[in-house]
C-alpha cells in the first residue's frame, strides 16, 4: 500500500511505502524545516540540493543529488531548500 503524507501545510510531500523496509520519497518546496525522527534515518538526495544542520553540529552541510545523510533515532535535525528538491528516505 502507498501512503500520501504532507507536512508545512502542503510544502512537504511524500508517498511511503514498504519494500523489505520503510521508505517513503518526497519533494521538499522552498523554506526552512525541521523534522523530528522515531528510527534511524537515511536520506537520499536525488534532485536539488539542501542545507541540513544535523543533530550535535553548529554549522549547516550542503547535500546535493546522489549524496545521503543519515539521522539518529529519536533526534531533529533542520533543512534548508532554496528550490524544490526530492529525496528518498529509508527507515531502520
């Protein structure tokens, strides 16, 4: 089953879906945002580019398509998007 989400009133969307594991993929539109994690985190930039300041860091990275993050359980961390940008998240 393929689930629609959508946070910041529409400028965060996503489809989750279950294949050997969580994951959902997503467009990020323009703004600053901050997201809250349950279970460990891996994002996949695959187009566009975002500011991330990570749990722990003062300072904010760039990560652009093909590069990937990862978020621990239980933490926050901030994006930062200046044009639309999609991502692939996968859940542990």
């Amino acid at each position: 089953m393929i689930n629609l989400n959508e946070y910041f009133e529409g400028a965060v969307k996503s489809l989750a879906y279950e294949n050997g594991g969580k994951s959902t993929v997503g467009v990020i539109d323009i703004g600053e945002f901050q997201f809250g994690t349950s279970t460990p985190e891996t994002m996949v930039i695959i187009e566009g580019e975002m500011k991330v300041l990570l749990p722990g860091n003062t300072e904010w990275k760039v990560y652009s398509a093909g590069q990937k993050f990862e978020v621990a359980a239980n933490s926050s961390f901030k994006v930062r998007v200046e044009t639309p940008t999609s991502y692939l998240c996968k859940y542990k």
